[in-house]
C-alpha cells in the first residue's frame, strides 16, 4: 500500500505542464497594407 501511495504522490508531484509553449509565428505584411492601416488608424480632423 505505501507503494502505491508512493507511485501516486510522485506522479501527482512530476506532472507535466499541459500549457503549450505556442508562439504566434511572424507573418509578412505587404507595404501597401501597412500603410492602409496606419491611415485607418488617424480619426479624420474635426470640422467646426
């Protein structure tokens, strides 16, 4: 019994991280596309 208590307490304590170690891979984007969203991003001015 004190080995099977044993195998258990040091399977429970030795787990395995079930968290990937994902990293979102770096995707090129076209110049024409960066700039359309950089122009998307500037509010247009305010009329008054």
């Amino acid at each position: 019994r004190r080995y099977c208590l044993a195998m258990l307490a040091s399977l429970v304590l030795s787990g395995c991280s079930l968290i990937p170690a994902y990293q979102r891979p770096a995707l090129p984007v076209p110049v024409d596309q960066v700039s359309a969203v950089v122009a998307a991003a500037i509010p247009p001015p305010l009329s008054s």
